[in-house]
C-alpha cells in the first residue's frame, strides 16, 4: 500500500507540474513579444500599465498622458494568476515606480468567486510589495460592461473587498472607474463599448484617463 501511495503521489506531482508548464505557455507568445519592443534596455522606473485587453487594446496611454514613461504591457484573456504566474517578466524586470492594474474581469468570467479574486489579487500585491517596496500600486476597478452585466453583483463584491483593503495601505488606491460608467438608469453607457458590449471605444478610454489623471502625475 506505501509504494502504491507513493506511486500516486509521484503521478500527482509529475500531472501538476506538467498542467504548470503548459499553463505558462499559454502567455508565452505575448510575453516574448514584449521582450522584441524592450530591445536591449527595457525602460527602467516608469509607470507600468498591465493586465487584460482592456491594458492591451489601450493604443497609447503614454500619449493621451503625454509622458513617455508610460509602459504598456497588457495581455488579452489574461486573469490575475497570469500576473503572478508571470511577475518576474510582466512586472518586476521593469522595476517601476508606478503599475497600475486592470485585473479580474475574466476571473469572475470565468467563474470564479469574488473571495478568489481578492485573494489572488492580495498575492500579486503582496508580491510586489516584496520585490519592490516603494512602487505604487493602483488598482482600477473591474468595469461594468453590457457584456458581463449578469455578474455585476459579484463584480461589485470583489471591487469593494480590493477598495477596503487598499484603504489600509500606503502608496496604493483603488481607482473607481465603475461609478462613472453607470448612466441614470443604474446600467453602463453604450458609449464606453464598442460592438461586443465588453471592450471599449476611445470614448472610454478618454474616461479613464481623466480619472487616472491625479495617480499618474
């Protein structure tokens, strides 16, 4: 029975360990990618904007906040665990000063909890504060979209969780970008999305920055 035992928890190890492997490679094209725009000298010290689509389908934010340390280095489909899984080469090879995350979006997609997320999200902020103690951290709040609206109670509830424990931290906030997307009748805007009800048209980016503009400057 010991060596059937053992046997399992060899094959148990050896399965996890390859589903791990796999699960990196699924970002791998992107992430080399970024590596062929950092060239030689990756931009050291900026501002890091990361997370899913709606970081990566952002065109230029160094332009529409007219600073050139403004790195974008988002990845679409992407949850919060890909940030973790990912750190060393998504985040902390830049040692910047400033990141701002978009994240959780396509955890509660996905099917995960509100709890999950807040936790998943408490590890990355944890990590970063490890490796990179004095960058601010600013997280934007998950969006409200036409697409997901049918999980925006646990949207609401994941939000607030990340918006009280970054209430406790220094050099961190939660940046609400939900509150201004809900019109009159409670419900998002059209005008924030494009035709798929869940990623955003430059009218919704123009939001955004005007909003992140006082945790940029």
């Amino acid at each position: 029975m010991k060596i059937q035992k053992n046997i399992f928890i060899l094959l148990l190890f050896i399965s996890i360990n390859s589903f791990a492997q796999e699960y990196q490679k699924i970002w791998q094209t992107e992430i080399d990618a970024f590596d062929k725009l950092n060239g030689e000298n990756p931009l050291q010290e900026g501002i890091l904007f990361t997370g899913s689509s709606s970081i990566r389908m952002w065109k230029d934010p160094a332009k529409d906040f007219n600073n050139p340390k403004i790195l974008n280095r988002g990845f679409g489909g992407s949850q919060i665990i890909d940030l973790i899984e990912n750190f060393d080469q998504v985040i902390l090879k830049y040692h910047p000063k400033k990141i701002v995350i978009y994240s959780g979006d396509n955890d509660i997609e996905a099917g995960k909890s509100a709890e999950i997320v807040f936790g998943d999200f408490c590890t990355l902020y944890g990590m970063i504060k490890a490796k990179l103690p004095n960058a601010e951290v600013y997280y934007i709040a998950i969006k409200p979209s036409l697409n997901r609206w049918a999980k925006v109670i646990e949207i609401k509830k994941a939000n607030t969780m990340i918006n009280e424990y970054l209430n406790t931290k220094s050099n961190a906030a939660f940046v609400d970008i939900f509150s201004p997307m809900i019109d009159l009748d409670g419900k998002p805007s059209e005008k924030w999305f494009i035709e798929d009800g869940l990623h955003m048209t430059d009218e919704g980016y123009q939001l955004w920055t005007k909003i992140l503009v006082p945790y940029i400057e």
